[in-house]
C-alpha cells in the first residue's frame, strides 16, 4: 500500500470512529458549511507571549491589560496553557486535562484571564499542541487523566511506528513495548513522541481535549503547531467534530504547500502567511521597497493578488515578527527583520488577511499601532479586501485597500514624495517610514472624531533602575533580573548585555529596567556568563541605581557594590548611559539612548543633542 493509499485508509477509519463519538452538535444538520475562520472579517489578533517572555506573558499580567487590548484586537493569542513539568513555553506539552498551573499561572488565573477577555470582547486562542507529546517517566508513557468522569491516557501504540528514525521503536522492543503499526503521515519530529493520529485512542483524546479547551476553559479557537507533522486531514476531522470559531495552523512552508493544507483541512483551518512575512522581511532589509510587489522565492503571499486571484485572503493570518523568527539570542538570530519595524506593521495593518502583532512590538509602539488599527477599522479593512498597488520603486511602496467603509492608502518607505504623488489624499496618519492616506470625505469627517489611543497601563507610575557591572573579562555577560516570584522580562540566563559606557576610564556593561514605582519595591539580580556557566551569587534588595564588581571566584562569583564611587565618578563626567531618546515631535522613543539604533533609524534628541541613527 502506498503512502497516500494509507493515509486515505486512516482517513475512512477516522471518519467512521469520529462519528461514533461526534459530540451531538455534530448530529445536528449544518446550513451553511463549516470553515475554520469567518469570511469578511475585520479583527486583528495579537500574539501575547514571545519565546522565555515569561514576564510579560503572565495570565495576570495580560488580564490586566484587556482594557487596553479591547478596542484594537478581538483575538488574543495565549502560550500553550498546560503544565509540562517545569518552566517552558508549552511546546513540550504533557498535561491535557489535569494539571494547568503553567509557567504563566495558575489555572485559576488562566480562567479568570480567558472570562475577563470574553466581558471585553476579546476571543482567547489556545496553543494547541497535539503533533507530539511529553512523556512522563520513560521512553513511551504518558499522563493518566481522568476528565468528566472518563479516563484519558495515551499509550505505547499511539506513537509512530518510525517515531525518531526507529530510535523509539529500538527502545520499545528492547523494553517490552510496541509502538503502533503506521507510519507517521507527516514530517517527523525527534525532540518528543510523534503521535498516531489514525489511533482511535488518540482521536478520541484529541476530540475530549479540544472539547475542553473550548467548553471548559472557554477559549474562542485554536491555533494549531506545526501542522505539517501530520496529515491535515485529521484537522479537518478534529476542527469538524470541535467548530471553533477560529483555527490556523503552523504549516511552515511556501505558499502551495500551505494552499494545499488549507485544502486538506476542509478550509476548516487558516493558515499562517509564512510568505507575507518573508516578502516584509525581504523588501525592509534589503532597502528595496517594490519587493512587496515581487514573489519571495518563487511564492506570491496568499493575500496577494498574483496567487488564486486573492481566493485564499479568507484563510490568511498575516504576521511580520514571532516567537520563532525574532532575534532571541547571538546563537538563535532566527532571520528578524532588522529595522522598520513601524513600517513592516503599517503595510500589515493595512492590507487583506487577519494580521497579528507581536507582542514585543505592541510594548514598544502600542500608540502607533492603535492608531494603524483605527485607521484599518476607519476603513472597513476586512480578510476579503481587494487592494492593488499604486506605485512601486526601490525606495518606496504604495497600495490602496478598499475595505466596506471606504480605501486607504499605505505608503511605505521614503515618504518625500509621498503629499505630491498623492495628489487629492489626505494624511490620517503617519511615522519613519509610513504613512496612511485616504481621499474619501466622509472618513475624514470620521477621522476626526475618532479619540487618540490611550491606556490604563500609561497612567501606571514606572521608573528607571540602571544596574552596572564593571568588566569582569568574560567572553559574555548577561544579566537576571527578577522581583518576587517573577522574571522581568527574560527566563534563566537572562538578556545576553552588549551595551556598554566608560566611567573614569573603565568599561561597564549594562542594562536599564522599567519597574513599578511602588514604595518598598525592590529587584534582584544575577550576573552570569550564560547557561551552564559561572554565575554571581543572588544580588538582593536593589531599589534603585547600582554599580558592582566581581570580588571573588569562590564557587559562585560574589560582587563588590561600587556605587558610591562609580555614581560621583559618572556625575562628574556627565555620563548617563541610560538617558532616553527622543524622536523629533517630543515622544520618548526609547528608554535607553543605546537602544535606538535598534529600534528604527533616523534622528533623535538624546540629552538635549541630536543624534543620527543609519
């Protein structure tokens, strides 16, 4: 039997067990077909989690927010909310029903975020992660739950028969299990057990699962990992047998291969649009803007019009950052679009699909995105909008979107002649690098009743600590930074420090956190050269600037608080390394000076000078 022969024989047999235990929803005659994400649909998602953003993704700290996020997302997209037996990001996932005090939060937590979402009409969207599973002792076992009073467990003969090149299946037999007799139907995967989805068992926990993510928990739809390590027809039977109210999948690949498994799902499942992020990425760091109009390797975006005529727009969650594709680390660079960040948002916000914005950039531009997405709303933008490109040259890139209300035009990249080629148009608003314009009277009208953004977390007092180390001769210095139970910002071994400033003639590394002007708080730290490496003791109590140097070797490195000495030496110098920037309308853009180079280029006021970035 052929590889497609035994994928249709797995799909017969599901087909018939999943109606076995189809929910009684699924009984009931449908009117209209079933897909995966609503047609003319004018919502934007946000990614709430970044990769160790442990901090920033905590439940409570993302409930917090939900005043915030409501006017501008109706989905927000949640990490992997199970536990996994220790701090991770989900993607090792272990417990399906039974244990859910994850490292963003309790379960109670969990709840109380996804039903403060829902009052403010904000959908969560669950991390589903069902390609591969976490065993809990050995090789091959998994979780025993029990769920409404039915038993859920996996077991030996729901892995893959080639599960890990036959490593897994040389451990079985020499340990007296069996794995099942299929083969996996998709890529495989060595970091965990590749799951049988033609198993009755593992449908029958997958249906169970899915039922109490989203009846239980109560999130809106699914955002399904790496879809490719499995046939997607087991999407279209699990989504079938589920209806969220939203699906997309990870299928990480070039636009056919993705049109394919929208097609095999049933287009009961969108997909991420890999290749809109790459043609982004491409035209920002190449400075050759007409790239947005051009193929990225042979592959039109699917909210392109050059791929199907636009036919796949519905299906589209467009993206230009994530978890995956961030610059994380010197040893994880991933392939991060290296500036223009504004820019790259700008011509997502403003085209066909269901964009998504990253987390990170939402924190460093959350006005300017707002403004985009009221621009977007303005307009009527939806995931079915027709656009066609206006101009297109190496500096520069135009397209106009006509959504139910009214078009817009992006602009994007040099914007000098922007006003005069756009002859009749107004701007409703514009940054480095972008801008949105429309000709359409009654928007403008519009336009000026919509309010400027405006955010709880704003009114919210914060402060500077600036921590200093003096270079200890290491090959790199990173530093740990937490408050009470809590990262700030990054996981274990913390942000890898760069930065650095001379004081009396000496290098200092390091790094400024934004933290609650509270009475009494304090923050901790710890000075380390990376994971498995050598490490300073716990640094306690820091409640406001401090320099330190390495004092012994002993076991763990103990440090020496210079502040007294380096603090007047660095006034008398007029040294401030962590003095914000400016852009030139007055708004802070940065909290360090250092940063900005980061951030985008142009120029900026940092203590009363310009400085230019390029």
């Amino acid at each position: 039997m052929t590889h497609a022969a035994k994928i249709l024989h797995h799909a017969k047999r599901i087909i018939m067990s999943a109606a076995a235990i189809a929910c009684t929803s699924m009984s009931q005659a449908q009117t209209t077909a079933y897909t995966g994400w609503p047609a003319d649909y004018g919502g934007v998602m946000l990614q709430g989690f970044y990769w160790d953003g442990f901090g920033d993704a905590q439940w409570t700290r993302l409930a917090a927010q939900a005043a915030d996020f409501a006017p501008y997302f109706s989905l927000v997209w949640l990490p992997q909310s199970g536990n996994c037996g220790g701090t991770s990001m989900g993607y090792d996932d272990l417990y399906w029903f039974n244990n859910y005090n994850s490292s963003f939060g309790t379960e109670a937590e969990l709840r109380q975020l996804i039903g403060t979402f829902r009052e403010a009409g904000i959908g969560a969207i669950a991390d589903v992660v069902i390609n591969h599973r976490c065993n809990v002792s050995n090789w091959v076992d998994f979780p025993r739950e029990t769920y409404q009073g039915e038993t859920y467990e996996l077991v030996s003969t729901d892995i893959c028969a080639n599960d890990d090149g036959g490593d897994t299946q040389a451990w079985a037999t020499a340990n007296g299990y069996s794995l099942s007799s299929a083969n996996d139907t998709g890529e495989g995967w060595s970091g965990m057990r590749d799951l049988d989805h033609s198993s009755a068992n593992v449908q029958r926990c997958v249906h169970a699962y899915l039922h109490f993510l989203l009846n239980d928990l109560g999130y809106a739809g699914f955002r399904y990992d790496m879809v490719k390590g499995y046939a997607a027809l087991y999407t279209n039977i699990y989504n079938t047998q589920a209806q969220p109210a939203f699906s997309v999948g990870e299928c990480w690949d070039g636009t056919t291969t993705i049109r394919n498994w929208i097609d095999g799902t049933g287009k009961t499942s969108a997909a991420f649009d890999f290749q809109f992020r790459y043609t982004v990425r491409n035209a920002i760091n190449q400075s050759n803007w007409a790239m947005l109009g051009r193929q990225n390797d042979g592959n039109w975006p699917l909210v392109s019009n050059n791929y199907e005529s636009g036919a796949y727009r519905q299906w589209a969650v467009t993206f230009v950052e994530n978890h995956d594709t961030e610059y994380r680390s010197a040893k994880a660079q991933q392939d991060p679009i290296r500036c223009d960040t504004l820019a790259a948002n700008a011509y997502m916000l403003a085209m066909p699909g269901t964009p998504c914005v990253f987390l990170k950039h939402w924190k460093a531009y959350k006005h300017e995105l707002a403004r985009m997405i009221q621009a977007r709303q303005l307009c009527g933008i939806t995931n079915t909008s027709t656009v066609s490109t206006m101009r297109s040259a190496e500096g520069y890139y135009a397209a106009c979107v006509t959504g139910t209300k009214g078009a817009l035009v992006v602009w994007v990249g040099n914007q000098d002649n922007a006003a005069a080629t756009l002859t009749g148009y107004t701007c409703l608003t514009s940054g480095y690098h972008y801008s949105y314009w429309t000709n359409d009277a009654a928007l403008l009208s519009a336009w000026q009743t919509v309010p400027e953004p405006t955010f709880a977390e704003d009114s919210v007092e914060r402060r500077d600590i600036t921590i200093y180390l003096l270079d200890p001769g290491w090959s790199s210095v990173y530093f740990y930074a937490w408050d009470g139970n809590r990262y700030i910002e990054d996981s274990w071994p913390g942000e890898r420090i760069n930065a650095t400033v001379t004081i009396g003639g000496q290098r200092y590394y390091y790094r400024t956190f934004s933290v609650a002007d509270e009475e009494g708080y304090t923050m901790n730290i710890i000075f380390n050269k990376g994971s498995n490496a050598g490490q300073t003791v716990d640094i306690t109590g820091i409640d406001s600037d401090r320099y330190y140097e390495i004092a012994s070797t002993t076991n763990k490195y103990t440090v020496r608080d210079i502040t007294a000495t380096a603090a007047v030496t660095a006034a008398r110098a007029g040294v401030s390394a962590a003095a914000p920037a400016y852009d030139l309308a007055g708004r802070r853009v940065s909290r360090r000076a250092d940063a900005v180079a980061a951030i985008r280029r142009g120029v900026y006021v940092v203590q009363g000078r310009k400085v230019a970035v390029r």
